[in-house]
C-alpha cells in the first residue's frame, strides 16, 4: 500500500480536511477514496495508469478522487479549473484520458469535449460503488500527470511516479517539522507542485488538518487566520503582496489583532516566483514571521531551501534538501567555482520520470549523466544559492505561474486581425512579472474584441495585461525578433 495511505491509517480520527465549512476524518477520506477507486475500476481490477482527468474545487473531494485515482491503479490528471475549453481539449488529448471525473459546476463546459471524444464521465457525488479489493500499486509505476509550459509551444506533461511523490513529501516533511499538530490553509490552485505536494500531501502524510478555500481573498484568508486554528501557510510572493496590501488599509486595531495571531504562526514559507526582499521585510513587521524562502519546479518537486532552523537569507533560496543533490554548471557543463553564476541542475529520487510522449524533450532536459537541466541561473554566495535569472527570455512567471511567451505567441498569431506578434514578461512589483504582447496588426486590431477572444484561448493568468501594436517588432540583423528591446519598449512606457 502506498505510504501515504499508511499513514492515513493511523490517524483514522484525526481531522484531515476542512472545506465548505465540514470537518472530514481521515478514515472518511479513506473510505470515500477507496469508493472512488471502486467505481473508477468498474469491476476491471487495476487501471493500469490509465489516465483520469478530474475538475475538481479544492477541497475534500478534490484529494478523494485524487487518492482514488491512485488507490485504482490509475494516473491523476489535474485540469485547472479556470481553464477555457481549448486549454482543457489540450489536457484530454495529450494526456489521452478515457475518464473525467468533475463536479456540478465543471460539468457543462466538459460535456461537449467529453462528448465528442466519448469519454467517461463521472461526478463527484456518483461514486455510489461498494468499496472493491485495491490492486497493489508498485512504487516505481506513474502517478501524476500536471501540465507546464516550457520553451516550446504547448504546455507538456510531466509524469512523477508514486516513488518521485513520495521523496518529494518526505524530504519536506523532515525539513520543515511538520507534524500532525499543524494546521494548514490552502488558497493555491491543486493543478501545480506547490499546493499539491507541499501543502496538501504533506499536511495529509503527517496527519494534520488541511482547510480549503476556493481560491484566494485576502479578506477570507485573514478572517480564517483570526478563528485561531492554522499554524502554517504557505504561498507564493504576489499573495503575501497583496495580503500586505490588505492589512496596511485596515484600522489600527484591527491591525494589531491580526498581528498578535500571525505571530504565533509555526511557520510560513514563500515560493515559486522570487520573493522580493522589500516583501520579506514588510511581511517580518507585520506578522513577526521571517519568510522562508524555497526554489523548486514542477519536474523536480523542491530541490533548495532555506533552513527551518538557521539564517533565512533575504534574496537567497538556501542549500540542498536531503536527498536532493544539486550543482551549478557553465555552458559547457562544467561545474562553476564558489561565487560564479551557473545553471542549476538536479538529481534525486525527487526528479520527475519524462514528459509525456515527448522523449526528445525529455532527452534534451538531462544532461548524458542524468542531471536535470532547470534552465535557471544561480551562484553559490556565502553559502546560501542566489538565483540570478533564466537560460531562457521566453519563460516568464507572473503571479508564480510558469508562462511560456511562445504559447501566448502562437495563439495570438491566430488572430484574424494579428500578422507577427512577441511576448515578453516586465518586472512587477505585485505580480512578479506582467505579461506583455507587442502586435502587427494585419488589419484594424479592436483591443476590446482581443481582450475577449483570449479569454476563450488562454486562461486569465496566462493573458497579456498590455499590448502595443507596433509597425514591426524589434529585431536583429538576422531578422530575429529582440525580446530584450521589446522588453524595455513596454518597461519605458510603465
Ligand atoms: C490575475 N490578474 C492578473 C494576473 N492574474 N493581472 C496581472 N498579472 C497576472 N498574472 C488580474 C485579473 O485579471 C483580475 O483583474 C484580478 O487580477 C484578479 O484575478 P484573479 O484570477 O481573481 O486573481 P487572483 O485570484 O487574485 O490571483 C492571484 C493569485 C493567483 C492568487 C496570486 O495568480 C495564484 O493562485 N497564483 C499561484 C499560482 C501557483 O500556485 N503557482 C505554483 C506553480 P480584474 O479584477 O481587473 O479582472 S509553481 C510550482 O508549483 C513550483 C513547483 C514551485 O516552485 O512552487
Ligand atoms: P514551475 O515550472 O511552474 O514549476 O515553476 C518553476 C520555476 O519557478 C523555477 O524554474 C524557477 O524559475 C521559479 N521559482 C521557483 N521558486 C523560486 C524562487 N524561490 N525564486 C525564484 N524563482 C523560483
């Protein structure tokens, strides 16, 4: 049995999830998921990682199905539940899921899609069948598809397996002491590493209790703080920006009461995007908490952090997790001296098995002795890894969402109105990054119209917040499009 189902045994009574204002044991998790598993299984014994896709709010019958996928035999597949049709018809094909699993409220933009390629679908209040014998899931089998951009155009799959899930909880789990004392809350999407892994499936392998909200208010999320319960939180640098920005308008006496309570959080930790320090500093006065800051990536789990116990260095990531083994490299894949930028590279049990269906890609990710090329730019300063920047102008993080400028670019050419365009990321204070498109237009561009048709392409957090259309893009003497000019056009007009 996969530990972290183990472990769930054990705490049986204990409170592992809140959502939707009801509280769920463990053995109620358990037994929900194992129905899950059953009717998942119609009667066929193992779904032999058969994909199942699932729309599903954060919440109790998120991890149930989650967990039942698993206990099935099957792989996960989670879909962002502010996707558009065209970006979930992307997830269903790549993936080629034969099942959906979905709640009411995901059900009529499925329909159509699962329809036309005739799937399964099926709702979260229909897992009617009687629990079933399990099959015995191997460690080493596929566990989990999630979808990330990357430097080419459409997002692509990366399969963990059971065995990458497993170290990537347990390495954290040790790091940062969790315990089945704590209480979480969750405000991240479930369709990413950082709510998945760090903050729901750790909570889960150490028996404490996982709260859910739909989504992230900073009001709500305050108001939950003050019931008293939540110990740890976790989040990424644009949420406690504006949790900041939050607190700094409320009155005097509020503001004393939310610091009293934030001051006894165990611990709260920030990652995904680089926090700025100006954030870290103001969220210390606020809330008494120093930030710890951690770097990972969807193919990798976390692979660097600052210490639970120890400096946590402003503008640093920190040292190696156990297990995780890291170096920085030159371009010729030397390891660079003390002090020296390099790429970060990684291996560990904690590193993804492939992309799905795409070898070359994941032959091109590692190096010929199986380090892991992150494409991110680091040096070793005084002990501690600073991260610098990216190998690549095209991957931008907005909102700690990894975007790719060449997916945004290839929708946007299909635009009647757009013959050439070129995305770039700005530095934000609030959002990290600010997605950018400057266009040629082919015809009269209706900025209201683009607004609106994107929405059906993309989802919100990958959309461009401001365009210029432009007689030509910057380029070179090649003729190569100069994402650094077009970059500063944007960064000039701010
Ligand atoms: C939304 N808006 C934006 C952006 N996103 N504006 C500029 N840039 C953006 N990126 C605008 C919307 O259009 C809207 O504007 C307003 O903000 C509110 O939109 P909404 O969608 O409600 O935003 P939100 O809920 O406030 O979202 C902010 C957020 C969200 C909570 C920070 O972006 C988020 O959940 N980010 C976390 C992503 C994450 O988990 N990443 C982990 C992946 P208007 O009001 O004008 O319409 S990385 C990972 O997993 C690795 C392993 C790691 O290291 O962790
Ligand atoms: P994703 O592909 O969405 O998993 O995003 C992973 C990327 O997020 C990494 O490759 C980094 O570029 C970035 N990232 C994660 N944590 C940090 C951090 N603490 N500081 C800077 N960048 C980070």
């Amino acid at each position: 049995m996969l530990q972290l189902l183990e472990n769930a045994q054990k705490f049986g009574n204990g409170t592992a999830i809140i959502s939707n204002s009801k509280s769920y044991r463990y053995s109620e998790l358990l037994d929900v998921s194992h129905r899950v598993a059953a009717t998942l299984m119609n009667n066929k014994g193992d779904l032999n990682e058969t994909r199942v896709a699932f729309m599903v709010n954060p919440g109790f019958d998120y991890v149930a199905t989650q967990w039942g996928i698993w206990q099935a035999g099957g792989i996960a597949v989670p879909i962002c539940i502010s996707y558009p049709a065209e970006s979930i018809e992307h997830v269903l094909d790549d993936a080629n899921c034969s099942v959906v699993v979905t709640a009411g409220e995901y059900f009529d933009i499925l329909k159509p899609l699962v329809n036309q390629r005739e799937l399964r679908i099926i709702k979260t209040n229909e897992f009617y069948a009687d629990k079933d014998g399990l099959p015995e899931i191997e460690i080493d089998r596929r566990a989990m598809i999630l979808y990330t951009s990357g430097t080419t155009g459409k997002p692509k799959g990366v399969v963990t397996t059971h065995q990458n899930i497993e170290s990537q909880i347990k390495t954290l789990v040790r790091a940062w002491n969790w315990s089945s004392d704590d209480h979480i809350l969750n405000v991240l999407p479930l369709h990413h590493v950082h709510g998945i892994i760090n903050v729901v499936s750790c909570a889960l392998w150490s028996g404490a209790t996982c709260q859910f909200i739909n989504g992230f208010k900073a009001e709500k999320v305050f108001e939950i703080f003050l019931k008293g319960n939540i110990n740890v939180f976790m989040a990424v640098p644009t949420i406690y920006y504006k949790l900041i920005a939050y607190w700094e308008q409320l009155g005097l006496d509020e503001q004393k009461e939310l610091t009293n309570r934030l001051t006894q959080f165990r611990l709260m930790i920030s990652g995904s995007a680089a926090l700025p320090v100006s954030v870290m500093d103001k969220w210390k006065t606020i809330s008494n908490q120093t930030l710890l800051e951690r770097y990972g990536m969807t193919e990798i789990g976390m692979a660097i952090s600052n210490p639970y116990d120890g400096e946590r260095r402003p503008g640093h990531i920190g040292q190696p997790l156990p297990g995780v083994q890291v170096r920085l490299v030159d371009d010729s894949g030397n390891r660079v001296p003390n002090g020296e930028s390099g790429e970060i590279q990684v291996k560990g049990s904690n590193v993804f098995l492939e992309y799905w269906k795409r070898p070359e890609a994941t032959k091109e990710s590692f190096t010929t002795d199986g380090w892991f090329k992150t494409g991110d730019v680091a040096r070793m300063d005084n002990g501690s890894y600073k991260i610098l920047g990216r190998t690549s102008v095209d991957i931008i993080k907005s909102g700690g969402y990894k975007l790719s400028a060449l997916e945004i670019e290839e929708v946007l050419r299909t635009h009647p109105s757009i013959k050439d365009c070129g995305v770039v990321g700005i530095p934000h204070e609030e959002w990290g990054e600010l997605v950018c498109a400057g266009l040629v237009a082919s015809g009269k561009i209706d900025m209201d119209e683009l607004s609106e048709w994107i929405k059906l392409k993309l989802p919100s957090y990958k959309t461009p917040r401001e365009y210029k259309v432009l007689d030509d893009l910057p380029r070179n003497v090649m003729g190569k499009v100069t994402k650094k000019e077009l970059q500063q056009l944007f960064i000039e007009a701010s």
